[in-house]
C-alpha cells in the first residue's frame, strides 16, 4: 500500500475515472440548475469574514471555471455540497492529535491529504480540475471503505461530499475500483502531528467563541440568536448546529437563526442527502476536520447535526432520533400524509411557537444524562411517600388513565401504567421536555394532544396536565379525546391524597435537600463517617457531612471521587451525584457530561474496539471509569490522579451504596417496564 | 387507539365527556355554560381569559398547548349567576383539528382577532364560518377585537368587524386585556345573550 502523502503513490485508476465520473454526475444530477444556483446565491457574493461553512474553495472553484470551459458548468453544479465541506473542513480543520488515536487508519490517511489540499489552497489553486478529481478520488476510495462496515459514508478531511459520495453509491462501484481506490487506505504511518499551521489558528477561532458562550450562565428558554441567517460569521461560529428540513429542501428548523433565511442553507443539505439518495444509498455522516456534518433520514424528514463538539456520532445521532421523536410527539407521524400529498408542504406553520420545545430538548443534550442514558431519574424520596404516591396514581390508572406520571422537573416521583402498556425512557423524556418547556402548562389546568412515538407513533394521545405547586406537575395520559372531565375529577382525588400522605411536603424536602452527594457515601474519608446512615436521617446530617469537603475544592469523595451515575439495567432508571467541585462552572460539567457520552458511546458500540465491560480511563480533566454488568452501568469520574485500584473499590462501594438505598433513589415494582 | 391526528371523529354515545354538562343549568338563577375561544395564535386569548378569571396580565407570551380549562363565576345584575367553563384553545394551525373537542357543545364562543392584524381578522373568518357550519345550534358568538390599545397601529377598522358581525349575528366588541377595557363587559354581555334555562325547571 502506498503511504499517504506519497505524491509519486497516486492511483491511476483517478485519472481514468474522470470521464465517467462527469459521466454520472450528468445523470444523476437531476437538478443541475437549481443546485447551480444555489450555490451562486450562497456562495457567490460572499465578502464577509470567511466563516465555517463558507468554501476558501470558491476562488478555486472559479478559476477552474475559467481554465476549463467545458468542466467549468459541472463543477459548479457540484459546488453547492462541495464547497460547503470542503470549506467548512478548511477553516476548522484542527484535527487533533486525539482524531488520530481513535480513527481508523484510512481516516487518518484522509487527514493528511487534507493538509496537502489545505497547503494547495493556501498557494493558490492553479492546478486543472483533473487533478483535483484524481485527489478526491482516491479520498473516495479511503472513505467507501470505511463505511463498509456500517455503510456510513464517512467523507473525511477535505473531501468534496458530492464528488467523495459519488463514488460510494453503489458498493460496487467502488468495488470494483479496488485496484485503484484501494491506493488511499495506505498504511496508518500518517503522523497527524504534521498537521499544523493553519489549523491550529482555525481552532482558535470557533473555540473561543464556544467558551464564552458556556459560560454565560442561566439558559434563557426559547430560541437564541433568531436574527441570524448563514451568513452571519457568528452563526456560523456556533458550535453545534441542529437542522430538520424536509426532503424537497424546505426549512423546519434551525436551531440558531431564522429559518426562512436558512432556505438557501437547507436547499444545500437537501442537495447533498438527495445526491446520496438518487443511488439508492444514505449519507450518514461527513466528517470535516473537527466538525462533523450527521444525517439522519425518517420518511420525508431529514435531520442534520453539524458540530464541532467531538461527540461521538453515535451519540449526534441519537439526539437526532430524539429530535425526531419530539416532532413526533407534536405532530404524529401523519404529518407524513402531507409530504405525500404535497412534496412542496411547508411544516413550519405547524410547528408554531414550538421552537422552545425542540431548542430546550437540544439544550438536555448537553445537561440531560438521560438523553443518551435511554434512562430516567427519579426524585429521591423515602420510600414509603413513593409507595402512597403511587398508591394514588395506580387508582386512577385503574379506572382508564393509560398512563399516569408525577414528576417534578425533570425527575419522576411515580410513575404508573396500566396494564400491559410500558412507556419507553425516550417517551417520558420527550413528554416531560414538551410540558416542562411549554410555560402555558404552568398557567392552568390543560389538556393537550401528545403523541408517544414509542409507543403508537401514528395517534394522538390527550394529556391532562396540572401543576401541583411550583415543580410538581401531574400528567395523566388518556387515548380518549373526551376523558378531560374524567381525569379532573382523577386529578382532585390524587391531589387530595398526596397531600393528606403528606407526600408533597416529602418532594419540597427532597428538592431541598437535592440529590446524592458523594461526600454523604458511606466510609468517605473525607466527611465524618457515617457509614450506615439512610437518606432518611441524612438532612440532618448535611451540615456536618458537607462542610469540610466544599472548602476543599477538588477533595471530593473518597479515593479522588468527584460525581457518578450509576443506571439500573432492569429499572431502565439512573441516578446521578450532584455536582461538587471542581464541577463548580458550567462549562467543566458541559465537559464531563460529553466525557461520560463518550464512554457511554464507547460501552455499547462495537467502534474503538467495544463493546467493553469496564473502562479506566484518563484524560487532561479527569480520569473515568465505567462498568457494566448485567444487572446496572457505572459512570465515575475522579481526580486526574486517583489510582486504579482504589478507583476500582471505589465504585465497588458505590454501587454498594445505591443498593443500599434502592428503594428510596429510585421507584421500585410499580414502574411499567416490569410489566 | 387514540383518535385518528387528523379528525377526532365525533364518539357517539359518549357526547359526555369533555362537553359533559356544558349547557347544564342548576336551575334559572344559576347557569353553567360551556364557553370557546378560537382565534390565530397571538391574538390574546389567553390573556383575555387570564384578564377576566385572575384579573392578571403578562406580557411575556406564553404560547398555549392544546386547550387550557379555566372557570369563573360572574353574578348578573338580575342576581343571576353565571359559571363560564371556558375552553381556552391554541391558536396554532395543528390543533386546528382538534378544535371540535372543545367547541362540540359549547353554549358561547368567543372568536377573537388582533385589530392590528388583518390575518387573524381573516382567521376568525374561517372560525365564525366552522362555527355556523359544526357548532351547537343557538350558539352565542362574539367578534372580538383584541388589543385595542394599539389603535396608533390599526389594521382592522371597527365598521368592517361590526359589519361582518352583524351579518353572522354575532356581537361584536374591541377589548384590550391589557388595560382590562371591556374584558369584563365581553363575558357579561354574553351572559346576557345566553337562553336562560329551560322553564319548565322553573322551581
């Protein structure tokens, strides 16, 4: 195999495919002149600073205009998805040293083609596109073989998307280029350390706008930075972008800016899905230095993630399920119908004034474990007011609530099916999202139409929704649109029963207390012991157990502890540490959430090497630990110095002390999932 | 299960339900009624209702999801009492649909537009036109011209709204829940209008 970079190495097969490459490109363009245009409107007159999606290419793109008139048409055509990554991989490209440890070979083979072409832009392009296509031809190769193993189509570094896709359609096609195309996946000699220079700048740029912006505090709810459109240089700085648009283009969402200025920006999405499509093939993911561009397709519906986060794919992927599954629960999939009667359907008027919804659910990405934990949390309470609470619940659930949920926040107090029926995590995490971001809820008694896309996808089911106080807020889940009166009646008895079994004043006492802290475990060396103590007697004993360990920042639990979630494989329900120093800014618990989607991602996908059973790791922040067993899964983090093996007993405890206190951190018998 | 996203076909035989005792009456002195409000989204419905049943208003929308129930109690000068169970709906195009659910039975329906859009002007067009066509028969209607502190930015003329009204013999009235004007006047002169209980169960 050649090694990268190795000029001389190139293939022949590139310079032979050019022909039929236009070839195809003719035919399955099906739209030349829209995409054409587009990409004149996008990026024909841009002069502004050059931001993250915008193409340095487009100069080049020109010029290979003029040196060859005949190509000159189809290029441009090309250039709508093109340029786009192509660009967007330029001007953040910083693939770091990490990239390079975790990658496949032939993705770091692509990393170094990028510095090439990156070096190539910078001394100006005057190559002839025929060289061009031999480059990215041979990045196609490196790509169609990564995406065997899962059919994603990973475009790696500098890869132009339509040219690199085109390949990769048909399977056989690149197959049966192996001669040639193979050429690209050299051996892994690639040393990403050569990667330097301009990247590393460009790093800089979208980095430090991203910190700013974590530490700003309180979120405000709702839609951010509405006045944006993509060619705002800050809207394009954003680090995590969130589009739904349907397939004939049409914007539905966008999570920064406005989405009737994004119709250009969409159009381009759509160009590059629709490109992919027309062979009979999905684009799952491009990956463009430090940015990753994932796709997901349900029925008429495309939803894109493009961020420089580095979260796993896996896990970009699920937040877009999610978002899926929230659209979903708004509409049901019937919306569906309207795409098939009306490929031209505008969503968006549908979707009125619930921008809030889907910008809060993209917010519970970064701060919501149960996004990615497939999980749910519960309030801690003693066990005996979660028993009378769900008392109260499965009453009324016995006489046709289908489901009936008390939670207060984003935590369950109970939470109670009727028979045979089960609510799925993601459900009740898109229900409680939907009602916890919808202020009106709050005002009065509701009833809504929900949809759970987990549960019947296709029907509505009415929600009768009421605060009971400032955080506690009853849901009762009914199918029949005219149970309203029934279910008032459901919600004055349970409220009379919570409150005479006190269980109310039990859930204020628990929100004051807040959740477990890892100073109160059992045997810390830290805080006074108080090996046995319950949650139950704990209040008391909060001054004394906390107050050495706060004034140490960084001291944590014992053996270097600093926060946990431990899951319940059979309650499909979690439970999470407060965050203690040194998790006191927002930005460090942004950055160990994303370390614990990582190890999460890395535990249950057969990519890096897992499935694992157990993991210790240790990185600049902290050193991590996960375990998984049959029966639950532990994420820990500690002090970048904790050792091993006491890291190890550690978390044996830890789980020793959860299960000690089963019955009150989370609800026992009464969740559905045991039905 | 569940009904159908589309068209929540009406359940025969379970005409209860939601609009269960709508028009019920205690007896002449003490009336139940069932009451709607339908108008495009950000009209101010909400904050007319929040204006008469808590006399509170919020300038920070908050767009309503589904339908809100809220209820309030008006004594009459003819010491009458009215109770409205008012159905407060969302004003988005999906829930279009679903509007039958809460106006199916309704005694009163207040369909209200903002005098600076003629949008919702036409939007309650199209409501007042659902209404003749699926409401109760003998159903109240009031016309509503909300946010009538805004007159500097008119769009819809009072003439034009009086004289659609009275062409679909409903009352019309301009109110501003900001300032509290009319909101309360709206409510009584529905009252007012409302078929006073049967008379056969005069005691």
């Amino acid at each position: 195999m050649a090694s990268p970079g190795d000029e001389g190495s190139r293939p022949n097969g590139p310079n032979g495919s050019l022909g039929s490459f236009s070839e195809r490109n003719k035919r399955e363009h099906s739209n030349p002149e829209i995409i054409s245009a587009l990409y004149e409107e996008l990026f024909g007159e841009e002069d502004c600073e050059r931001p993250c999606y915008l193409p340095d290419h487009r100069e080049e793109d020109s010029r290979d205009a003029e040196q060859d008139g005949t190509v000159a048409r189809e290029d441009k055509e090309k250039g709508g998805g093109d340029g786009e990554v192509e660009g967007e991989s330029k001007k953040v490209k910083g693939t770091s040293a990490e990239l390079a440890g975790s990658q496949m070979s032939n993705e770091l083979d692509a990393g170094d083609f990028q510095e090439d072409l990156g070096a190539r832009s910078e001394t100006g392009h005057d190559d002839g596109i025929q060289d061009r296509d031999q480059e990215i031809s041979l990045r196609n190769g490196a790509s169609a073989e990564a995406s065997f193993t899962e059919r994603s189509v990973a475009v790696d570094g500098e890869f132009s998307s339509d040219r690199g896709l085109d390949a990769l359609p048909s399977p056989t096609s690149s197959q049966g280029g192996t001669s040639g195309y193979m050429a690209g996946s050299g051996s892994s000699s690639a040393s990403t350390s050569s990667i330097s220079g301009i990247e590393a700048a460009n790093e800089q740029d979208t980095e430090g706008t991203g910190s700013r912006k974590e530490e700003r505090g309180a979120r405000v709810p709702g839609k951010r930075h509405t006045e944006e459109d993509d060619s705002h240089p800050s809207w394009r700085r954003h680090k995590k972008h969130f589009f739904i648009l349907s397939n004939a283009g049409k914007p539905i969402y966008s999570r920064y800016g406005d989405e009737h200025k994004l119709a250009g920006f969409s159009a381009t999405l759509q160009a590059i899905m629709s490109f992919v499509e027309n062979s009979g093939d999905t684009v799952h993911l491009v990956r463009a230095g430090d940015h990753q561009i994932v796709f997901l397709v349900r029925g008429p519906l495309y939803l894109v993630c493009i961020s420089s986060t580095d979260e796993p794919s896996e896990v970009l992927r699920g937040q877009l399920e999610l978002l899926h599954g929230q659209l979903i629960l708004i509409l049901t999939k019937a919306v569906e119908k309207c795409f098939l009667k009306n490929s031209k359907f505008d969503m968006r008027p549908l979707l009125g004034g619930m921008d809030v919804v889907l910008s809060s659910l993209i917010h519970a990405f970064s701060w919501e474990p149960a996004t990615f934990l497939k999980a749910y949390t519960c309030l801690p309470l003693p066990y005996g007011a979660r028993q009378a609470a769900c008392g109260a619940l499965q009453d009324m659930t016995d006489s046709g609530a289908l489901f009936s949920v008390l939670m207060c926040g984003n935590k369950v107090i109970s939470l109670v099916g009727s028979r045979k029926t089960s609510l799925h995590p993601h459900d009740l995490l898109l229900l409680s999202n939907f009602i916890s971001s919808s202020d009106s809820f709050r005002t009065s008694e509701s009833f809504s139409p929900v949809c759970l896309p987990r549960y019947n996808s296709a029907a509505f089911m009415y929600a009768y929704v009421q605060y009971l106080n400032k955080d506690t807020c009853l849901i009762l889940l009914t199918a029949d649109p005219n149970d309203f009166f029934h279910l008032k009646e459901c919600r004055a008895q349970i409220e009379i029963v919570l409150r005479e079994s006190n269980v109310l004043r039990e859930v204020n006492n628990s929100i004051e207390r807040g959740g477990l802290r890892i100073e109160d475990m059992p045997g810390s060396e830290v805080g006074p012991s108080e090996s046995g103590s319950t949650r139950g007697d704990r209040a008391s004993d909060d001054g004394a157990s906390t107050s050495a360990p706060e004034a140490v920042p960084g001291a944590g639990g014992p053996a270097g502890l600093w926060h946990f979630i431990y899951r319940s494989t059979y309650l499909d329900q979690f439970i999470a540490s407060e965050f203690s120093p040194p998790f006191t800014t927002r930005s460090a618990q942004k950055r160990l959430y994303r370390a614990y989607q990582k190890l999460h991602a890395s535990m249950h996908n057969a990519g890096g090497g897992g499935p694992h059973k157990m993991q210790y790791r240790r990185d600049e922040d902290h050193v991590l630990l996960s375990w998984r067993t049959s029966d639950f899964e532990l994420y820990a983090a500690f002090d970048p110095l904790a050792e091993k093996n006491s890291a190890i007993f550690v978390c044996n405890r830890i789980c020793q002390w959860i299960r000690d206190m089963e019955a009150e951190v989370f609800l026992l018998g009464a969740t559905p999932f045991n039905w | 299960m569940g009904c159908a996203s589309s068209s929540p076909a009406p359940r025969q035989g379970r005409l209860d339900g939601i609009s269960h005792d709508a028009t019920e009456t205690f007896d002449s002195r003490n009336i139940r009624i069932k009451l709607v409000l339908l108008g495009d989204s950000g009209v101010g419905k909400s904050c007319i209702v929040l204006r008469f049943v808590r006399g509170q208003f919020d300038p920070s929308s908050k767009v309503t999801v589904g339908a809100s129930f809220l209820s309030q109690t008006i004594a009459l000068q003819d010491s009458t009492t009215v109770k409205f169970e008012i159905w407060d709906t969302a004003g988005q195009e999906r829930y279009a649909s679903l509007a039958p659910l809460y106006y199916r039975g309704a005694a009163a329906a207040v369909v209200v537009y903002d005098i600076t859009s003629p949008d919702s002007f036409q939007r309650a067009q199209f409501w007042v036109k659902e209404l003749q066509k699926h409401g109760s028969p003998g159903i109240v209607m009031a016309l509503v011209g909300n946010k009538a502190d805004l007159h500097e930015s008119r769009e819809v003329t009072s003439e034009d709204a009086q004289a659609y009204a009275e062409s679909n013999g409903m009352f019309f009235i301009e109110t501003s829940a900001k300032t509290a004007d009319n909101v309360n006047q709206l409510f009584e002169e529905i009252a007012k209008r409302l078929p006073r209980g049967q008379p056969t169960q005069k005691p």
